[in-house]
C-alpha cells in the first residue's frame, strides 16, 4: 500500500489543498512565512476534520510557545529532529 504526498511550501497552499481535499494526515511546519502560519493552518484543519491528525514539526523549544499554540488541539508534543 502505498501513499500520495502532497506538499505546500506556504499557509495559503495548505489552506487552498484543504478546500477540497481531506488529508489522511497533517504534518505542519509550525513556523512558515509567518510566526502564526502553521498554527493557523493546524486550527483549520482541526476545524474543518477534526479526527484527521496533526503532527505539527517545530525547532520551538519552549513548553510556552507549544502550549499556546495547540490550544489543546494536539494530543502530543515534540521539537523538530528531522533529516531528509
């Protein structure tokens, strides 16, 4: 089985793939072209399927700024290790 990854390099481009598409899952950079990009961007998606996961990759460190912007939509947290 295999999967279909679609990307989107900002807020709008996920906002716009999301109109019309439900993804099986969402992995969210939380910090795009704006401090709140990818903290809006999650909320929407929450928002519009609310059992579809949200893995949100960050370099924010600070249980603050994790805190604040999950708003309780996340169930886990972690800082961004990721190579590709």
């Amino acid at each position: 089985m295999g999967y279909n990854v679609t990307t989107a390099d900002s807020q709008k481009e996920g906002e716009s793939y999301i109109e019309n598409n439900k993804p099986d899952l969402a992995i969210v950079d939380l910090m795009m072209e704006n401090e709140d990009s990818g903290f809006i961007l999650s909320y929407k998606i929450k928002k519009k399927y609310p059992d579809v996961p949200v893995i949100i990759a960050t370099a924010v460190t600070s249980e603050t700024g994790m805190v604040f912007g999950l708003n309780k939509q996340e169930e886990k947290t972690g800082s961004k290790q990721i190579c590709i």
